[in-house]
C-alpha cells in the first residue's frame, strides 16, 4: 500500500507508542509498544467515543489505509489506545480532540468491557458525547466523516467493513439504553 509521508511517520511513531498492557481483568501490568502488544497477542486499553450531534445522529468516519488494523474501515466511535501513564477518561478527551477536533465537551462514561479477536484484545471503556460545531479531521488518521441516524449506520454496518470493536461498542450502548 502507498500511503503519504505523513502517514507513513504517523504508523510508524504510533507502533512505537508505550500502551497501557493489562490481564484479562483489566490489571495493569506495565507498559509495551503498541506493535508488539498486536504482535504478541496481550491485552491493551482502549476507548471508544459515540460522538452525537444534538439531532441525536451519529459520527461515523472513515479510516485511512494507513491504520494497522481495520484500514479503511469506517468507524462508529473516535477512540484509541490508553497510554502508558493515562487513564480512560483522558485517553477519551485526547483522542477526540486528535482524530475529530472536538475538545472542552463533556464526555459521559457508559461501561467497560473486553473484546478478543486475534490482534486486537482490548479491555474497551465507552463514552458518549454531544457535538453540533465543525469537525476538524485528522488525516493520517481519518479520511472522512459525517453524521447520520443512528439506524442507518446499524444498517450500513451489515454491508459495508465497519471496526468490529467499535461495533461491540455501539452495539452494546444501543442494548443498554434499551
């Protein structure tokens, strides 16, 4: 795959990041570079925002192909992996502010759960929050990004490649509020 300088420094430096490395109940254990957490099959950290507008759609984007896992998949919630020395509620302001632009919102916490699939094991913390200013993308790591009910991107998530693990998010958020 081709991808841009910037992208190419952007995977490179985000590989090398030293994530949060827990058990299988989400005790922290140290820290690893984010590559060799994949690599090696242990557990990380990782957030996952819902982000709405106030007519109650939601954010969805698109990955760019440069992202290690799900490369241009689109993606239900902006999120990513728990540094070192964060917390979740941190790691959630910061990622919002990174991928989309949106800072000083209040963030809402819904729960904690562990997703497992091959290359990707996550103890997952999921927020929420409501925004109707502009968004500001991230382009080593966006490609786009728009609002839309909440149904149709269930629906469009049964035909199109979506991050299964901001899926389980969703998925689970829509279960709650029943």
């Amino acid at each position: 795959m081709l991808f841009s300088q910037s992208e190419a420094a952007h995977r490179a430096a985000s590989d090398a990041e030293r994530i949060a490395w827990v058990d299988e109940q989400d005790n922290l254990l140290g820290a690893k570079p984010r590559a060799e957490l994949r690599e090696q099959g242990l557990i990380g950290r990782g957030t996952y925002i819902l982000l709405f507008n106030s007519a109650g759609e939601l954010c969805v984007h698109q990955r760019t192909l440069s992202k290690a896992i799900y490369p241009g998949y689109w993606d239900v919630a902006a999120g990513g992996m728990v540094d070192e020395h964060e917390s979740y509620e941190r790691c959630a302001a910061r990622e919002l502010a990174e991928e989309l632009g949106v800072s000083g919102v209040s963030l809402s916490f819904h729960e904690r759960f562990f997703f497992d699939q091959p290359g990707n094991r996550l103890w997952c913390a999921v927020f929420s929050a409501v925004w109707d200013g502009p968004l500001r993308l991230q382009p080593e790591e966006v490609s786009q990004a728009r609002f839309m009910p909440l149904q149709a991107a269930l629906d469009d998530s049964l035909s199109t490649p979506y991050c299964p693990d901001s899926l389980a998010a969703l998925n689970r958020f829509v279960a709650r509020r029943g």
